[in-house]
C-alpha cells in the first residue's frame, strides 16, 4: 500500500485520479441523499402514516445532523487521520442506509436518517482533506472542479433518481441504492487510499461544542420553517432565532476555552476562508431552493407524476456539471473574483425567467440557467477556501466548507418553503413566483458582495508545496 508519510511527498501519488473518482462516488452518495428523498416523501408518508411534521424531520434530520457534526468530522480526520475516519464514515453511512430503507415506522426512519447523517459528517470532510492533500497546483483545482461537479450535479441527479426509483421499486430503494455502492467502494478505498500519519498529540474532541453548533443550528432552521405558517414577526419565529443566536454565541466561547478546540475560529477571519464560505451558503441555498421550488411547482401545481419531474430536472443536472467543470479548467486563467461575479449573475439570470412567467418551459430554461451558475460557485467557494490551508489544517478547513453548505442546504429550504407557502398550502401560483423572485434578487445582492470579497488571483507564493518540488 502506498504511504505518503509524515511529509508531502514530492511525487505525486499514482492513483490520485483513481482515488478522487472513488471518493468522488461516496460524495455523491451524500449529496444524492438530500435530494433523492424529496419525491418520494409522498409514498413515504402514505405508507408510515407520516405526520406533517414527521415528513419535514425526514429531511431536516439528515441535514441538520450531517452539517451540525461536520466539524467534528473534520477535526477527528486532523487527529486520527483522514483515512480511519473515511471508512469508519462510509460503513455507517452505508448500514444506516440500510436500516433506513426497512423502516417500518416513523421512529426507525428518522434514527436511520440521524444516523446517516452521523456517517456523512466523517465521510465528506475527510474525503475533500485527501482531495486537498493529493493534489497540487493547478492539478487541485481541476480535482476541486471534478469534485464540486459531483456534488452540485448530484442534488439535481438525486432527484431525477429519486423519481426513477420511486416510480419502479418503490421508496425504499432511494436508500438501498447506497448499500451495494457503499460496500464496493469501501473495498477499493481500503486497498487505494495512502496511510497518513495523524496530528500528534492526540487530545479530547469536542463533543460539547459539536452539541452546541447543532442545537443552535437546529434552532435556526426551525425558527424559519415556523416563519411560514406564524409569520416572520411572530414571537414564535423570533425566540428560536435569539436562542439561536445565543448559542453560537456559546460556541464560540468554548472554541477559545476548551482544551482541544473543534475549529480554529482564526480560520474564519482568514479573507480566502471567509468568502470561500459565504460563496458556498449562497451556492447551496440558490440551488436548494430551485430544487425545491421546481419539485412542488411541477408536482403541485401541475400534476406530474414522480418520473416526469425527475426527467425534467436532467437539464439542470447536466448545466451544473458544465458550469463546475468550464470553471475548474479556466479558474488559474481567470481568477476567481471574475468567475464568482460571473457565476451569481448567471444564477440570477437564471431565477429572474421564471419569476417573470411562470410557465413548465420558462421553469426549466431558467433553473437550468441557475444551475450552471451555481455548479461554478461552488468550485470557486472550494478553491478559494482550501486553496492556501497548510496540510495539517485541510481536514478542519474541508470542514467548516462541508459544514456550511449543509447550513446552507437547511437556510434555503427552510426560507424558500416559508416564502412560498401560500403555493404549498394553497392551489394560488403567487407563492412560487415569490420564491423566484427571492432567489433572484439573493442572487444579485451577493454578485456586489463577492465583487468586493473574492480575492483577484490565488495567491501560489502561499500554497501549500511539497519542500523539494
């Protein structure tokens, strides 16, 4: 087995490319699961006599869990090593899946859907360490552009799978699906992946500050699903949102106090670390919410069954991995400040169609459009964060990006279904071009903000490099 030891080694590894398209499929596995389950939510709450809020928990409490643990995830891949806690990560992930899908009741499908939250909180910022570490130069950010490919097509993918298997076997093989996959990558990974030597010493995790960052993440998330039906004033929706506020207040305090800290918060002050995170909360939240206004609209509204909608979303699939795919070959040409500004117009451009006629093909042409623009944000949001990390630092670095696209994920479902409401609960179209709209101007409002914050060109000088390269 290869072993790159303690120090960078000065020859590339030979497999990397093999490795990335492994990780790449266990990555995508995660991001499937957001959205593969959205339409078969229906099925599902007709067979386990779901509640409402049940249905809503079968979504949140994967995302939630999955962003709410991610740093601990990263943390625990800087200290044990990234390769323990990569298939530790994709064993519970794969038997939650299991579990998942032989539910028999609401209880033991949303302990499934924790746990395999649990699983992808180690598996996905361990995986992009070994994406960061594996590659350098210009070779990272075409890996970075094949991995953000992966994810962003995967949500659009998920949902066109989710309808072919809904359709045919039925629900439960939106979760079965990740058993056999699972299992054939974890063999190769075992055989693939290059032994590192963990940071020494070995202190404590910090499970508490990991309970904080989720609770008040939880809290967050359901003050603004309550804002739907209560109203964005409502003491009922503000309390939460202070509570909230109150405990990431609390996290951060113990980042500084406690012995083995989960993050360093001097990361988030870093100006490549800061806009690489606040490109990849706009990037999901656009691309949740255009999945999420498209899904009801076209199930909703008109009618299509599970299938139909599934295959209408396959434009968007395939304009998310061009626009993440053209963005990872040109970024060291371009700079990321030009391709971020480029990105979030695209995206706006993308929402404004439908927001101005609302119509099947307009909702198509239009998210396709988004999706394009949102597959190169998240390349940028990669390359611009975990560009210039020292390789000690990639696992929690790879971290805090992982964790906050699921925060995003969670914000722009929570916000879009609130702002839409009146569609969900109504047979009015009002609430959809709502969301549209929403979209679009967020989109917009950020292109002035990642004008301002993205850096012009990647700073090489500072680059992590092999000592003899």
């Amino acid at each position: 087995m290869a072993d790159i030891g303690h120090e960078p080694s000065a020859q590339p590894h030979p497999l990397r490319w093999r490795i990335l398209g492994l990780l790449g499929v266990a990555q995508l596995m995660l991001i499937l699961d957001v959205t593969v389950v959205a339409i078969a939510l229906p099925h599902m709450e007709t067979d386990l006599e779901l509640s409402r809020q049940a249905v809503t928990w079968t979504v949140s409490a994967y995302t939630l869990t999955f962003g709410g643990l991610m740093l601990l995830g990263g943390r625990t891949a800087d200290l044990f090593g990234a390769r323990r806690v990569v298939l530790a990560g994709l064993l519970v992930f794969t038997a939650a899946s299991l579990a998942t899908g032989l539910a028999g009741s609401p209880a033991v499908l949303l302990g499934g859907r924790v746990a395999q939250g649990v699983g992808a909180a180690m598996l996905s910022p361990s995986a992009l360490s070994f994406v960061v570490t594996l590659f350098q130069g210009d070779e990272r950010n075409k890996a970075l552009g094949v991995w953000s490919a992966l994810g962003g097509g995967g949500a659009a993918l998920g949902v066109l799978l989710g309808g072919a298997l809904t359709a045919g076997p039925g629900w439960p093989w939106v979760f079965f699906v990740n058993v056999p996959i699972g299992l054939v990558v974890f063999a190769a990974l075992a055989r693939m992946l290059p032994r590192r030597a963990a940071s020494a010493p070995r202190p404590r995790l910090d499970v508490l500050g990991a309970l904080l960052v989720t609770a008040s993440s939880g809290a967050l998330i359901y003050a603004l699903i309550r804002a739907g039906d209560d109203g964005w004033l409502d003491p009922g929706t503000g309390w939460p949102v202070l509570l909230a506020a109150t405990g990431y207040l609390a996290f951060a305090a113990r980042q500084r106090t406690a012995a083995s800290p989960m993050m360093d918060l001097s990361l988030l002050v870093r100006r490549p670390v800061a806009t690489g995170t606040f490109l990849i909360v706009t990037a999901t939240a656009l691309m949740i919410a255009m999945f999420f206004l498209g899904t009801f609209y076209f199930q909703h509204a008109r009618g299509y069954g599970a299938l139909r909608t599934g295959l209408l979303f396959l434009p968007i699939a395939v304009a998310t991995v061009a626009g993440a795919d053209l963005t990872g070959r040109t970024i060291a040409a371009m700079g990321p400040r030009r391709l971020a500004v480029a990105g979030l117009v695209t995206t706006a451009a993308g929402m404004a169609v439908p927001a101005v006629s609302l119509h099947p093909v307009t909702v198509v042409v239009g998210t396709a459009i988004a999706g394009a623009g949102t597959g190169a944000m998240f390349v940028v949001a990669s390359a611009t964060a975990l560009g210039q990390v020292a390789p000690h630092e990639s696992g929690i670095a790879s971290g805090i990006v992982s964790t906050f696209h699921e925060f995003g994920a969670s914000v722009g479902a929570a916000v879009i279904s609130s702002v839409a409401a009146a569609s969900l609960t109504g047979d009015t179209l009002d609430g959809f071009a709502h969301g549209f709209v929403v979209a679009a101007a967020t989109a917009a409002v950020a292109t002035l903000a990642a004008a301002v914050l993205t850096p012009p060109r990647p700073r090489r000088a500072a680059e992590p490099r092999p000592a003899d390269a």
